[in-house]
C-alpha cells in the first residue's frame, strides 16, 4: 500500500493536496537513471550546460506570481515574503549560469624544466538535496541550479509538509531541454532520505532543517564515503547599542523575529539591548509589534502569516508556557491569537527578563518568539553570543564604527550584520553557518557550491 502525506493550507487548517511517498525500489530507480544520465551530462560543454539554466531564469521570471502563491498556500508566509523568496531563488539561477567562468580552474607553465601544470574542476555524479518547508522555493535552488550546470545529475527531496512550490519548479526545469535524468524529484520522509544516505550512486548530499537531523545526515552520509553539507539550526542574536537609530532598529528586529513567523534559520530569536538601550527600545518595540496584522499570507494587508503546521504551532506554544513557567515576563503574548478558531496562527511574542540558562534563550523554537536578554556591555554582548552552541547569523545595530568592528570581530558566527535584520548572504557569496549550525566543509551557494560539486584535479605535461 503506496503511503501518502496531506499538504494543508497553514491559514485555514484545510487540506489542499496529498503526495505519494516513494518506496526504497523507486528511489533506487530514480539514482539509477540519474547514474545513466551522467557521462553524457558530464562530456556536455560546460557552455552548453547552462544553456537550460538560461531558459529556466526566464520561465521562473514569467511565473514568480503564479509560483509566489503557490508557496503563500502551502507554507503559510505573506505573498511579498514569498515574492522575495523566489526572486532569491532566481538570483541562485543567475548565478549557476555563470558556471563557464566558476568552474575555472589555475595553471601555472614551467613548474619544473619543460613540465606544465594546471587544475581542472570534474563533476562528482549523482547528488542528493533535501531541503525544509520554510524555503520551499529558494533553498532547492541552493543546490540543483549550482550541482547540474557543473555536469552532475541530482535528485531532489523536498520537505513532504510543501512538495508544491518544489514541483511547480521542477516541472518549469523539464520544459528547458534538460536530458532525461538529469533532475529528478522523490517525495517522502526518513525512508526516502535514508535510502540516499545509504545509496552507493549517491556521491554528494545536500541538506537544510534542524540540528539533530543535520547531525544525523553528516555521519551517516559520511561514513558512507559520500560528500556532505548539512546546515542546520540556529540561535540569533540581535544586539542593540545605546547609539543606535532606534526607529530603523526597531523595524529590522520587527522583520527578523516575526517575517516568515519566525520560521527562518536566519530569525532574530534572542534580542540583547546593551545598557540604556533597553528602555527606548522596548518600549517602541512591544508598541510597533502589537500593530502587526496576523492573518492569511494571501492578503495584501496581513503583515505576519500562520506557522506550516497545527503540530508546529502547538511546540511553539509549548515553548511559551516554558517562558512563563522558568519566569520570564510577557510583553506580548501571542497565544490569544493561536485560540481563535481556523488555521495555525500563533501571534508574535515578546519575553523580557530571559536569562542566558532558560529553556527559551537556549533552544530553537523556529516561531515568533523573541527573548529579551539584558546586557550591560559590548564585551557581555560578545561573551553571550559566543556561549550559544549555534553560529548562524548575528547582527549589532550602532552608529559606532569602533562597537561595529569589535563585535564583527569578536564573535564567534558565520554570518555578521551591521544594522541589518537578517544578514542573509546574496547567491554569490556563500550561506556560512559555524558550530551546531553546519556540519561540514563546504557551504551553500556562492563559490563555495562550485567546490562542493566539484572534485578538483591537477595535471602536470612534460612533451618531448
């Protein structure tokens, strides 16, 4: 019996599709073809390979508001989050069909009396993505675009709870003359996943979601020999200075913490104000937070939407309770919104008085749930990010130059902003997690995706 999975619509609680999970033989067959489509794919001028990728950039143009609501249905954000989301998604596009001049490798005459050497980049063969609902557009695009234009096949699966976007994509790819074989979609859970760890075609994964399970990828995957990128969760910190432009600060917390519902490895999650910052800034704070609109995605004027599942929204309120309960104080507090009846909401919600060794300053909620945590210098800012087991992203709001370099400096986290809400990397630089955040060598995107897809070869000639 073939087991399938519904797909709900987060802002009603309604189910609007259901998808098949393919069976271990099924995702055998899909590798399979995929290791048949790989020595063609691979001879194919790198020229010629992004070729599709061109036409695919234009039909993921024509289509960005068609694909923008699909997303908006299935995964519950706004419908200008979702624009954003596959515009970023389409910048990954652009980038990948730069492959001709990425992909270039060194060379280096006369290396010794009459010997040349030079470096060649090769494609690996089969690669896998598994990728999270909160991006159902964007982070597939992390891997495919990058993994095909630089000769190797790949097999995508997408999150089971968003398959929509991920196919509606894919289904625009095929019509850009890709040989059969080349990408693929498997929908399914654990077992799916864990016939790719496992498969021996299987030469590179990709993985984005939570920590454990990108934990679990990482030594799985890798002690079967393949090549590995696991991203996973996070902790953001978000520090605010006493010269700080509050208005503008307040904004960029206010994006951070509660766009997309919090659901974001790249959330503000713990808010840290620095001495007499914390009163101004609360105070506008908790007023511009409680006029935010929590509603359906699809309406111009919602300005928070639902979380992905009634399941989700039920943790997140879990960790609420927790705050209360290990004594943090509400500023707001979301659950009145998560009892009205219909759809996954939980309003966004703000907790003063966290300590460091709290449940809620500690653990990844992935919801709309910010914590306050008091500091009285920059030097405790810094000491308190570098505890977090997680190194995602972290961002200081000043107009000092002097607080800016020390804290760029200072902490111990992949990704730095500087008066910028969520310091997400643009498709050419690469998506740099530290710590618990990322399991391996080689991040997402940028040159680092090239490197990734890519075994490097060195060729040295002597002619007599």
């Amino acid at each position: 019996m073939v087991k399938t999975h519904p797909v709900y619509n987060p802002a009603t609680g309604e189910q609007i599709s259901h998808i098949a999970y393919a069976a271990d033989t099924e995702v055998d067959r899909a590798v399979r073809a995929a290791h048949a489509a790989f020595p063609a794919w691979k001879a194919t001028p790198v020229v010629d390979r992004v070729q599709p990728l061109y036409r695919f950039k234009a039909l993921l143009d024509k289509h960005l508001e068609e694909l923008a609501r699909i997303l908006t249905r299935e995964n519950g954000k706004t419908i200008d989050d979702a624009r954003m989301e596959m515009k970023r998604a389409i910048q990954m596009v652009e980038v990948a069909c730069g492959m001709p001049s990425l992909m270039m490798g060194d060379s280096l005459n006369d290396v010794s009396r009459g010997i040349d050497s030079r470096t060649v980049r090769e494609p690996l063969g089969v690669c896998a993505g598994i990728t999270p609902f909160n991006f159902p557009g964007m982070v597939p695009m992390w891997m495919y675009p990058f993994a095909i234009a630089c000769g190797n096949t790949f097999i995508l699966k997408p999150s089971e709870k968003v398959p929509m976007t991920p196919a509606r994509c894919g289904a625009l790819l095929m019509e850009c003359g890709l040989p059969q074989g080349v990408f693929q979609i498997v929908d399914g859970a654990k077992e799916a996943v864990d016939a790719l760890l496992h498969h021996p075609l299987v030469k590179a994964v990709s993985f984005v979601g939570s920590t454990p399970v990108a934990k679990y990828i990482y030594t799985t995957a890798s002690a079967e020999g393949k090549r590995v990128q696991a991203l996973g969760g996070a902790k953001n910190h978000l520090v605010v200075m006493p010269d700080a432009d509050m208005p503008k600060t307040v904004e960029a917390i206010i994006g951070s913490a509660f766009g997309a519902a919090g659901e974001r490895c790249l959330a503000g999650s713990v808010l840290v104000p620095v001495g007499d910052a914390a009163e101004p800034l609360l105070k506008l704070l908790e007023q511009k937070t409680r006029e935010i609109r929590v509603g359906d995605g699809s309406k111009p004027e919602t300005g928070m939407g639902p979380v992905v599942t009634g399941e989700h929204k039920q943790k997140i309120l879990g960790y609420i309770d927790k705050g209360v309960e290990e004594g943090a104080k509400l500023l707001c507090d979301g659950r009145a919104r998560a009892k009205e009846g219909g759809g996954f909401f939980v309003g966004p919600t703000i907790f003063d008085d966290v300590q460091p060794g709290m449940t809620i300053a500690r653990e990844e909620i992935f919801g709309p749930v910010l914590s306050v945590i008091r500091v009285k210098t920059l030097d405790e800012a810094i000491a308190l990010v570098n505890r977090c087991e997680f190194g995602n992203t972290t961002s200081i709001f000043t107009q000092n130059g002097k607080s800016a370099r020390e804290y760029q400096s200072g902490v111990e986290v992949g990704m730095v902003g500087v008066n910028i809400g969520v310091a997400a990397p643009m498709a050419f630089f690469p998506f740099a997690g530290w710590k618990s955040s990322f399991f391996g060598d080689l991040h997402a995107h940028g040159k680092d995706a090239v490197y990734f897809y890519t075994e490097q070869k060195v060729l040295m000639t002597r002619w007599f």
